[in-house]
C-alpha cells in the first residue's frame, strides 16, 4: 500500500490540496485519518481531512475565495469545514491534543504538535498522515502502526479509556469493521464488551445516538453493521426494548435488496436510504415500543414524525394485504398511494413470497403508470358540473383501468355517463 501522487487524484481535490499548502505557508500541512486511511485502500473519499501545525480557521479564511467554498468554523475546537463545488468537503483542523472531563463529555483541546494529534485519535487505522508537498504526499507518518493493521484487515483502538472517553466509537467501530470487511481485534473487542457492561451509553445523549445510527444506515453493509451491534449488547443498552429478534435482520437485508431494485420502481426512487433502513429496524417492535425507543433517541422533531407515521402505516398496509383475497391492482393502489416512498420499500421487504408480494411489485413496476384517458376538461365537456365529484370520478376511472374494466376512450366516457352523470350535470 502507498500513497498517490497528484497526478492521480481527481482534479478536484488536486485544486484543494494545492490550495491549502499555499495557504498554510510557511506552518506544515498534512492530510490525515481517513482521508489517508482511504488513499491507502484505493478507495474514493468526498471528503479530505486536513491538520495545520497553526491556525487551521485562518487557514480555511484563505481559501474560501481560491475554492469557491463556504466557510463554517467551530472555534471551541480550532476546526474549519469548507464546502466545495460539486458536494465536496475539506476538513480542517488545528494540531491538538484532548482531555475529556469526563465519561461522554465534549473534549477540551490545546494546540499540540502533529504526534500527539495522532495519538489522541480513535483507532490505528485513522492515526496516519502524510505533510502536503509540491504535487504530491510527503512520506507516510505513521508512528501507531496503523498502515499494518491496514493491512491485516484489523481495527485496533489506541487507548484502554477510548469507549468510555467517547461511547460514540461503540458504533464507529462496528460501522468500520462492517464496510471493510475488517476485524476488531481482541483487545478491542474486549474494551468494548467492558464498556457496554458498564454502562457506557447510558451517559450519551440520545441526539448523539441517533446521529450514529443515522451514519450506519447510510452503510450498503448497514444489516451487518447492526447485527453487530445486537451481539455487542449495544441496541439493548439504548434502550431495553430494543432487543430486536433475528428476523430484523433478514428483512433489512431484503430492504437492501429493494433499494437496489429501486431504479426500476420509479415509485422508490426518491425514497431516502437510510430512512429505510432505520424504518426497516423499527418494523417489528410494536408502534408504543417505536415511540418509547425514539424518545430515547431524540432525532428532530420531523423526523421522529414521519418515522412514527410510516411505522404504522406501513404494519397497516402488510396486515391487510396478509389477510386479504381481493389483491386486484385498484386495492394495491389504494394502500400503497398514501404511503411515503421509504414506507413502500419496507412493506415489499416485509411481504412473504407469494401473491400479496407479487401484487405489490407488480403495482411498483408497472401498473403505477395506469391513469385514465380522460380529464377534468373532457368531464367538463360531458357536462358534470365542477367540485369533488371530479375527482371521485377519475379515482373510479382509475381503479376500473388497474383492474383492466377499461381499455378505450369511448369506454371510460361510458363508464363516467352510466356512474356520474346522473343528478351531476350542469344545467
């Protein structure tokens, strides 16, 4: 494994590398964690971290104009965060060293050399930097070891404290080890079990919680990710009733596998991944459990809404379609028009084998696209006087074309005069 030249990266991030070296003169400036970590695996990151051995904010100033970005700095911390065109972002941030006053806290920070910067961060694997030349890496600094735990496929924390310092890596661990493949090492995995025994989540904000669960969903490995954190015992030390069963997981594989499916259900396309992901875990639990546990979680407001709406309304919609006969294409359209992009992608993966899940899809593939030949105008023209009328009659024209009662325009404009017109005309 080494690092890229220049040449090789994408002209973006060429552009802002570049820049920044001319904007932190004469102070050193390095790429790290893992913006480095990803270099080294060939994989592509969006956003580039970067440590100034001085004022990373003044340095951020200088380049918003050369980069054409916008600026927001937390001082608390001496970081900046650049956003670049075409969704990218640049990370900048002081060399420190940190304290936690204690268990969960916010850290405090100093200025510090780059060396104590690395040795204050989470894991091996994002303790690497490489100092910014002239169109190209300096060598790889990398006084943890983490370029061989890279290598091995292993994630290995730095500190005995780590997990109870800040909880949150609970979650980044698994999250890392889910999207790589990798594996925690035994200590690791020993420090973690220890601090969920003891409580370690119980001192994070729920805001906190959900930001990572959030984060995992976004994972293409996300049922993993979360399997894991079952075993770990961290779901339960959320909350108490968030002991999923095993079916969880099979079916957020299946919403998985729906999302993928989703460019040819144009009514999924817009639906928001890990909003299905996070409604595919709460599927099961019943709707009073799902408000206890986002309680505890505390997302916003709006979120907490749409996720306790779709909830139900998704179990609603997979009840009736698992007791139902009548699976004619006008009653999939009635259950499933109401229903949020994310609601629907949950339900395909909640439905068994069999016609209900055959009836579903067929709707999402292609029977979506079924309107009626006729509009208001040409109700206006058959004489029905103007008001909700029209609008139960294109929802009946609608239903009796799903259902394949109707094929011609001279059909429906019988269909309107025999079930509309009387007692409905203009005078």
């Amino acid at each position: 494994m080494q690092l890229p030249r220049f040449g090789e990266l994408d002209p973006v991030s060429r552009m802002a590398l570049e820049a920044a070296r001319k904007a932190a003169a004469p102070s050193a400036i390095y790429a790290v964690g893992g913006y480095v970590r990803d270099l080294l695996l060939g994989r592509r990151n969006v956003d580039i971290d970067l440590v100034v051995e001085g004022d990373a904010i003044a340095v951020a100033r200088r380049l918003v104009r050369p980069l054409n970005a916008v600026l927001a700095s937390h001082p608390r911390f001496g970081t900046a965060h650049l956003r670049l065109p075409g969704d990218r972002r640049l990370d900048l941030a002081t060399a420190r060293r940190e304290r936690y006053p204690h268990a969960a806290a916010l850290p405090e920070v100093q200025p510090a050399p780059l060396l104590a910067d690395l040795c204050r961060r989470d894991f091996s694997i994002n303790a690497m930097a490489a100092r910014i030349d002239r169109h190209r890496f300096g060598p790889l600094i990398d006084p943890l070891g983490g370029l061989r735990d890279l290598e091995r496929g292993q994630i290995r924390i730095l500190h005995g404290q780590s997990f109870i310092d800040d909880p949150t890596r609970l979650f980044r661990t698994a999250r890392f080890e889910g999207r790589y493949r990798f594996l925690i090492a035994r200590s690791t995995l020993r420090l973690m079990n220890a601090a969920v025994k003891d409580g370690a989540i119980g001192h994070l904000a729920g805001s906190r919680i959900f930001r990572e669960l959030h984060l995992i969903a976004q994972e293409p490995s996300a049922p993993r990710i979360i399997w894991r954190l079952r075993d770990l015992g961290v779901l339960t030390a959320i909350h108490s009733k968030l002991a999923l069963p095993p079916s969880t997981f099979g079916l957020l594989e299946r919403v998985r596998q729906v999302l993928a499916q989703a460019p040819s259900m144009p009514l999924l396309e817009k639906s928001a991944e890990s909003e299905a992901i996070l409604l595919g875990m709460l599927y099961i639990p019943h709707p009073k459990t799902v408000a206890t546990v986002l309680k505890r979680l505390a997302p916003p407001h709006r979120i907490v809404e749409k996720l306790a709406a779709d909830h139900k309304a998704c179990r609603r919609a997979a009840q009736k379609l698992a007791r139902a006969v009548d699976l004619r294409q006008s009653r999939i359209a009635r259950l499933l028009d109401s229903l949020s992009p994310e609601a629907r992608v949950v339900l395909l993966a909640a439905l068994a084998k069999g016609p209900a899940r055959e009836a579903v899809s067929r709707y999402l593939t292609t029977s979506w696209r079924i309107v009626p030949l006729l509009t208001g105008g040409d109700l206006h023209r058959l004489g029905l006087k103007p008001g909700p009328i029209y609008r139960r009659a294109l929802a009946a024209l609608r239903s009796a074309k799903l259902d394949g009662r109707l094929h011609t325009r001279e059909g429906e404009v019988s269909f309107v005069l025999q079930r509309f017109a009387g007692g409905s005309l203009q005078d």
